[in-house]
C-alpha cells in the first residue's frame, strides 16, 4: 500500500463553541433527544462524552433538555467546559477548577451521573475523569510551527496553584489530579464486577494513540499532543471493558484493540459536517445528509430482559454532538454522541437497548451481534479511519505528508510568501 494512502483527507475542527439554545446548536440536541425507532425511548441511558459548552448556561440548557428526554444521562466533562471567560469571572469562577465544581453542582441537580453504577444488574456503566498531556504522545512528530489552537486549553484555563501541575504546560501532573477524582464511591465496585457483569466505559480524551489517525494524515498534527493520558491508559486496561466511548478528536471510530471496543460517534458543528462528513459518520454509507437527526446517536449495546420480564434495560450509544462526548443507555440499548458546536466542538453519543426474549436473541444473532455476559454488541459499524486502519498496518514512524496535507502546507507556504512580500512593499513604500 502506498506510504500516504488514506481514506480521505483528516484534521481536527477548528474549536467551536455550543451556542445553546440559539440555532442551529440548538436543533442539534433536540434531534438527539426527539423521538424516533432509531433514537430513544423514555428509559434510554445517554452518555455524554463531553464538550457540550464553555458556557454555564449553555451546559445547563443541554442538562435540563437531555435529562427530561432520557431515563438517565451519564456526563463526563471535555476540555472546553473548563474554559474560563470573563463571564465566568463576572460570576465569581476565577478558576477552571472552581468552574468544574460549578459543573458537577448542576450534573447533581439534573441527575446527571458522574459515578460508576451498575445498570439493571447487568453491565457496569463507568465515566471517566480525564485529562490530556503531551507527553502521552510518543510516535515521531512532523515537525514545522505548531499551531495556537491546538493549545487553546493552556490560554483559556486557569488552574490555581494547590492543583499539582497546575503551572507545567502539557505537563501530566495535571492529567493525574483529574484521574485521582475518579477513585472512590463506585470505582472499586465496578473494577471487582468485570468478572461478572459487561463493562461499559467513557471518557471524552484518548487512551489510546491508536485511535487516532497517524500524524502524517493530519493537517494539525500536533493533535495528538493535547488529546490523550497515561493515566487514563492506565484505568481502562485495569478495567478491561467491553465497550469504551471517546470523543474530543472529531473522528468517527469503531475498533477493537485488546478485547476492548473503541467507539467515537461524533456530531460537531453543520459547518465540520458539511465539510469533512466522511470522516464524521458512523455507521451509515449514505452521505446525502448532514442532519445528525438520521444516524446518532449509535446503538452500542443491548440488554435482554430480565427474569420476570418486568423490568427491560436498554441503551444506545452514539458518539459525537455536545462537542465529543455524550452517550445514552436505555432499556434495550444505548446510544452516543460526542461534540457540541458553539465556541466548543459537538459531543459524541452512543445508546443501550433491550432485546426481548430468546426471540429478540436469536434475531439479533442473525444479524451479527455479538453476544457478551449480559447483553449484546451490534456489528462493527463503517467509520472511515477505523476502516482504513483494519486494511492498512499502523506505521507513525512514516512522516511523509500525506498528498492534501502537503498540498495544504504549500499553500500556507505561499501565502506567507505573499504576506511577507506586502509587508515589504508597504514598509518600502512608507520610507
């Protein structure tokens, strides 16, 4: 295979931020939240990866919409809530620390879960507090000017000193104080439960770098840099679950690696959509439509009913909307999204659902599902990176651009050509 084949041309949205409940963010999370066969039912459990403002109001908007349309919405916070704005300071969150407190105030007020729980006894649901560093990133960079957007997170969050790492740029300490946060009330339960019932975790950075497409495939290849933890590496192999949600890179994924499956199911902006749909989607080949409302969230597991029939669990889970990371479960099945538009991406979403009885087994067999201890995983769904990756061998060590980032990258040379030569002529012009 060519050294720069790829599927299609790959980078990360520029930041935006979730400008809820003003249009079009807006009709991005009620065409999560609406009703169809394909999206939830009343006792579907959304997973939230993330990014849904770097706004209060905003996140609470996206809270109080979801939660009243879900049985259960289960949030982990992305970078760009964590952003402090002077309207934050207005209101006394001088902080991103003091901000992410404000955060999980209203995750208790709207009965958003934070926490590990077991769900209908039958699969352990687990958010993950993470954090990114740079040092995570350990393939060979390409090299040339970084790019200021990549570390907006090191301008616009403000850490106070008793944090460790606070003051280190891209330094893990920091990436070390979120994963201590998710010790505790029900970590220790669900890492004993692995055993016995399925495992279902998120988070909305990386752990791992291979699921990321390889730099030379990036217009922004430092991507990498800000997008994953040790740390949270580290949990999720201890953990071992079946299923991990991810958000924050704006790349539909679906892989298996080390008997876990990886899935991202991003939403991100109208504008991202209409320009990179490709490598936004999941799961369906028709790409006619950028209206997330036709294909997230992403049904990622189903629970079978219970003994008595009485009591049906499902939950799908789709990812990428409120800015890379968000994810339902509900009786049967469990959907995800990851990415919310606005000054923030969108989040990722995946789902849970039922299948009922042998009946609902022995269809579901039919058409590919997998089977785990409790419930069931339906077939790998298309994602073009994850694709590209099950044809093609990983190999980082290559730093050859691929074809459109050298194309990109010549225009940027000419354009500072053009630039400097303006400069020139006018500097010339005024002596």
């Amino acid at each position: 295979m060519d050294a720069v084949c790829g599927p299609y041309p790959a980078y990360p949205a520029q930041p935006h931020a979730w400008e809820v409940p003003a249009e079009p963010s807006q009709t991005l999370v009620h065409g999560v939240s609406g009703d169809s066969e394909h999206h939830r039912t009343p006792d579907d459990v959304l997973l939230f990866a993330g990014d849904a403002s770097d706004k209060l109001e905003n996140v609470e908007w996206a809270f109080q919409t979801l939660a009243s349309a879900f049985g259960m919405v289960v949030y982990v916070p992305g970078n760009h809530e964590l952003w402090v704005r002077p309207v934050d300071r207005a209101r006394g969150l001088h902080d991103s620390a003091a901000k992410l407190d404000q955060i999980q105030g209203l995750c208790r007020e709207y009965d958003v879960r934070t926490r590990p729980f077991l769900l209908h006894g039958t699969a352990w649901v687990v958010p993950l507090l993470s954090w990114h560093h740079a040092s995570w990133d350990r393939e060979p960079g390409m090299g040339g000017k970084r790019h200021a957007w990549a570390f907006s997170d090191y301008s616009a969050c403000v850490w106070p000193d008793s944090i460790p790492g606070a003051g280190s740029v891209g330094g893990p300490g920091l990436a070390r104080w979120f994963d201590a946060k998710n010790e505790g009330e029900g970590w220790a339960a669900a890492l004993a439960g692995v055993r016995e019932h399925d495992v279902i975790s998120m988070s909305h950075f990386l752990p791992r770098e291979e699921l990321l497409p390889e730099k030379r495939f990036l217009f922004f290849p430092e991507l990498p840099s800000v997008s994953g933890s040790d740390a949270l590496q580290a949990r999720v192999t201890a953990l071992r679950p079946d299923i991990h949600i991810f958000g924050h890179t704006h790349f539909a994924w679906d892989a298996t690696l080390d008997g876990t499956r990886y899935i991202q199911a991003p939403l991100c902006s109208f504008r991202e959509r209409s320009r990179r749909l490709q490598t936004l989607r999941l799961g369906l080949k028709d790409l006619k439509s950028v209206d997330p409302a036709t294909w997230l969230p992403a049904l990622i597991y189903e629970f079978p009913l219970d003994a008595t029939g009485a009591q049906r669990a499902a939950c799908a889970i789709r990812k990428r909307a409120v800015e890379q990371g968000i994810a339902f479960v509900g009786p049967g099945h469990a959907h995800g999204l990851d990415g919310v538009a606005g000054s923030c991406p969108l989040p990722t979403t995946c789902g849970l659902r039922e299948y009922p009885g042998q009946a609902g087994r022995e269809s579901r067999a039919g058409q590919g599902w997998s089977f785990l201890k409790g419930g069931a995983m339906p077939p790998t769904y298309t994602a073009a990176w994850s694709e590209y990756y099950r044809r093609c061998e990983r190999d980082p060590t290559n730093t050859e651009p691929a074809p459109w980032v050298a194309k990109a990258q010549e225009r940027r040379k000419q354009r500072a050509a053009r630039s400097r030569a303006a400069n020139s002529a006018a500097t010339g012009a005024e002596s």
